[in-house]
C-alpha cells in the first residue's frame, strides 16, 4: 500500500512539471521575443561586448519570464542600470579621470557618473572651455552640453526610481504591465547613451572642423617612415590629406587619426652622382596614415610624435 501512494506521488509530480514547463517557456518566448526585437534593444546591444556584457543584458531579459518573482521587474531596472555603468566604464578608467584638470574628489567616492559621463564626452577639456570655444555657444543659443549633463542626471534619476520596492505600484506586476514598464526602462537606457553620443559626436565634430588647417600643416612638416629604405634619399613634395577624425579625447590631449597620399621623389646615388648623371631618380606616391595629438587647452598646438606618420611602402614590393 505504502509503495502505491509512493509511485501514484511519483507521477503527479511529474504531471506538475510537465504542466509548468510549457507554460513558463510560453511565457518567456512572448515577453523575450517582444523586447529583443525592440529598437531600443538594438541601441544597448550596440554598446556591449560580446561574452560577459551581452550575456548578462540577455539574461535580464531571460528573467522577466520569471513571473513567479514578484520583483523581475525591479531587478531588471537595477540590471540596466549597472549596465550603463558598465558601458561608461569603458570611456575611462577612475585614473583617468583623477588626471583631469577638472577633477575634484567627491566627498563619499572617488568618481561620481556624472563626472564619468563629463568625462565621454569631454574628455580631459574643461567643461567651460567645450562650451566657449569648442562648441562656440552663444547666451541666446540652445547649450548642447548643459542638456546632455542635465539630461543624463534627470533620465538616469527616472530609471533609479523602477529599482525601488517601497509600495505595490511596481510589485508583483502582471506579464502585460511588465512588458510595458520593461519596454519604459529599455527607452531610458537607450535615451541615455543616445544623449552620451549625440554630444560626442558634436564636440568631435567641431574639432574636426578647427583643426582641418593645422593639421594639414602639421603632417607636411613631420618626417615620415618608410621612404629611407627604398632610396638614397628620399623626400616628399606635397602631400594629400584624405580624411581624419577625432579617434579619442583623453585626460592628455585629443587623439586624431587619418590618411592621405604622399608623392614622393625617390634617388639612387649621391648628390655628385646626380650631378653627373650617374644617379637617377622617380616621381612616385605612396598612401600614409598617422595619429596626431592635440593640445586640450589650444587647438592650435598639433603634434605629431616621431614614429606616427608612415608612408606604406608595401605597394613598392608588389
């Protein structure tokens, strides 16, 4: 009798599972499918690393399925929220940030967000500086840099609020209101490193556009690598400036890249060679890159380091 009940418990546990298991998955597949196919989904992933970053931002997702815990939600706001933690992260590390002219030690930590978020879009440029001479911000003009710092601070302060548990409001929700308030941080966060990159990509853009000249001039002037093992001598005439960009703006100075061409005079021989004939010479070009730096306070001060403009000779070979 005792062995019966056991074997009858034995399969009504199994029933129960059977019974769970779809329905969970069920669940899952329309509240995971509905949210990762969302274009503010699309904007966070953007900004992840494959392994560790992606993964947990799909495993917060994952969990909204979960509707047996009453706080999913809470804990899927907290999980975005450490994941725009994350993604500033990457702009710098706290040493960075403590090297800035205008860093200035919080009293209860040693980096606050919003100095990490100065920071990305800033990088070591005072923020006065950014405004007056970068971005050229007149009194009666919209400021782009004072909105994406507020703007940060009041969107990030929204998203804080989904993480509290201090009433029912935002407890042990329905699968509808949770895909709703789900979708609700998504926009948040997305909104968030929207208005990061919108003023980073401004600022650089402005620099690009001062430093045009001075650059050009910079890279006439440098001694580039690559042409001493192909000739006697050899020089370069002029030189063609193809693109550029502010590839980063550090606590040091502004980093930009790019590429050109460089038509080059190429010699065999010395100089009395070519004097009497017995030395010739070619008219050739050849592509470059190189990486300049820009001063943070003159945007006038380009210098480009020994060894940071190359000719690539590789052409020459083929």
């Amino acid at each position: 009798m005792i062995n019966h009940i056991k074997r009858k418990r034995k399969r009504m546990a199994k029933v129960q599972r059977r019974s769970y298991s779809p329905k969970l998955q069920n669940t899952r597949s329309t509240i995971y499918r509905h949210l990762i196919a969302d274009s503010y989904s699309d904007k966070i992933l953007s900004h992840l690393d494959a392994g560790f970053e992606k993964d947990l931002f799909l495993a917060t997702l994952r969990n909204l399925s979960d509707h047996g815990n009453p706080v999913r939600f809470n804990n899927f706001a907290y999980c975005m929220r450490e994941i725009i933690g994350i993604i500033l992260a990457k702009y710098s590390s706290d040493e960075d940030i403590k090297k800035c002219s205008w860093y200035i030690k919080p009293p209860d930590t040693e980096v606050t967000r919003l100095q990490r978020v100065v920071y990305a879009v800033c990088g070591g440029m005072e923020v006065d500086y950014v405004r007056s001479t970068i971005l050229e911000i007149e009194e009666d003009e919209v400021d782009v840099l004072s909105e994406t710092l507020s703007g940060f601070s009041k969107k990030f302060n929204q998203l804080s609020k989904f993480t509290h548990v201090r009433s029912s409001k935002n407890f042990n929700i329905s699968d509808e209101k949770c895909e709703e308030l789900s979708k609700a941080v998504l926009k948040l966060t997305s909104d968030i490193l929207s208005l990061i990159d919108d003023c980073r990509k401004e600022i650089q853009w402005k620099i690009d556009e001062q430093v045009s000249d001075t650059v050009i001039d910079t890279s006439v002037q440098s001694t580039m690598d690559g042409l001493d093992i192909l000739s006697t001598h050899g020089m370069v005439n002029y030189i063609d400036l193809d693109e550029y960009s502010v590839s980063g703006i550090t606590s040091q100075s502004i980093e930009i890249v790019g590429r050109g061409t460089a038509y080059c005079i190429l010699e065999w021989g010395s100089r009395s060679d070519m004097r009497n004939g017995d030395g010739t010479s070619i008219e050739t070009d050849f592509p470059y890159n190189f990486t300049a730096h820009v001063s943070l306070t003159n945007l006038d001060d380009v210098h480009i380091p020994e060894n940071h403009m190359d000719i690539d000779n590789s052409s020459w070979y083929e």
